[in-house]
C-alpha cells in the first residue's frame, strides 16, 4: 500500500532558540605570582562567560582579585592557566601586538586613575585612540563625545586644570569613541563626589543602551552593583557568587 511521504517540516515556533554567544568568555583562570618569599595565588579558576549588551559588576573585599581579574580581561595582564576569548578570539593564543590590535578594536578601558596624556588637551585624549585606529575623522568624532559627556566647552584645556569629574568624562569619552563591543571600568566612580559620581554612572548606562555595549565594573559601591544586570562575586580570588 503506497504511503505518501511526510515533509519534514521546520516548526520555528517550537524550535529551540539558538544561544546568545559570549561577547567575553573567562574559562578556568588561575593567577599566581611568585618572590623570595614564596606563591601567592590571586585567582582561583574564574570561570563565567558575559553576553553581548550585558552590564555586569565585579565585586568583593580589597585585595579579592577584582582588578587583576579586570586586567586579565583585557588581555593587560596574562593568566597563569586558563583563557579569556573576546568575540571568540582566544586572547591569549595572540601574540602581544595583536591583542592590543585586538583591544583597540573591541575593547574601552576606563582605569581607576584615568589614564590621561598630561600633556595632550582634552581633545587630544579623546582622539588618540582614533588615530591610531587610523579614522580620518578623529577630531569630529572625539568633539562630538566630549560633547556628549558635557565637555563641549573643554576641549582645549589640559587634565591639569580640568576637576576630577572632568577627567573622569574625558576618559569615559576617549573610552567610548571607538565603540567597543566592551567597556571595561575600574572603580570609575571611586575618586569623585556622590553628584559626579551619579553623573558618570548614568552616563556610562546611557551609552551601553545607546551603542550596545557589554559593560564589566570593578566596583565597591553597592548602588552600583544593583544597577547591573549581573553580580559577579569574588572572594579570596575565587567566584562565591555569579
């Protein structure tokens, strides 16, 4: 008897979603140092993967591991086992040159402590990052993000005489100019008052809406924390909590 054969079908609506890739995947990283006095071992197998868009804060007591974990993120710093892969790419399978071509593609860094070139302008930081990235519109680019960071008025002065919130903005723009797929921040808000502070957080959050941004903070402050979509906790160099 003849059988009509069945099409196979693709039912979507029943087909299971395909997974969000990492934007940042940390597989099994281990840190250790050694001197005269012995091993001391920073982090123990950090393991977590971050998507894209996402917002995550890094937390723990001083002294957990939080800014190596940070540094090793942005391929600044090297793991003693284990990887980091940042869009897939396996940072540490790269020699140095490359991932700092790979960093300045994908990656914003705001450090702790700024960062600026004393002796460029406000602009000129802001630029740099663009000009080695080889933009011919640099300058229109990096006036536009000063003025969206409230520094329209600023763009010729020096860090020097430019109030740390300025600062803060500064590098927040010269971080964000680029676009990167990823924002890295080290207690951006630990060296200014509570109004600053409030400014640049809002600001930060703003512009990972507006650009699609994954956004990684070092952070101390509780407030802060709250406000992302993921807490990942460090003690003792290892993850109590993600």
């Amino acid at each position: 008897m003849y059988e009509p054969a069945v099409a196979a079908v693709s039912d979507a609506s029943s087909a299971p979603a395909s997974p969000t890739p990492s934007i940042i995947s940390v597989e099994h990283v281990f840190k250790s140092v050694s001197d005269s006095t012995g091993t001391l071992t920073i982090l123990r197998d950090i393991d977590f993967s971050l998507a894209p868009r996402e917002t995550a804060a890094i937390v723990g007591a001083s002294g957990s591991g939080k800014s190596t974990l940070l540094s090793i993120i942005a391929g600044l710093d090297t793991p003693s086992q284990g990887t980091v892969r940042m869009a897939g790419q396996d940072l540490f399978a790269l020699n140095e040159d490359d991932r700092a071509a790979l960093r300045a593609r994908k990656v914003g860094f705001v450090f702790q402590s700024f960062q600026l070139m004393g002796n460029l302008t406000a602009l000129e930081n802001v630029m740099l990052p663009l000009e080695l990235a080889d933009q011919r519109n640099a300058r229109a680019l990096a006036t536009d993000m000063l003025k969206r960071v409230g520094l329209g008025e600023r763009l010729g002065h020096y860090p020097k005489v430019l109030s740390g919130g300025e600062q803060q903005r500064v590098a927040l723009a010269r971080a964000f100019v680029v676009q990167p797929a990823v924002l890295l921040a080290d207690e951006p808000t630990g060296s200014l008052d509570f109004a600053t502070g409030e400014t640049v957080m809002a600001l930060m959050f703003e512009l990972n809406q507006e650009r699609g941004t994954t956004l990684v903070l070092v952070t101390h402050d509780p407030m802060i924390a709250s406000r992302c979509e993921r807490r990942i906790t460090i003690d003792a160099g290892r993850i109590v909590k993600a």
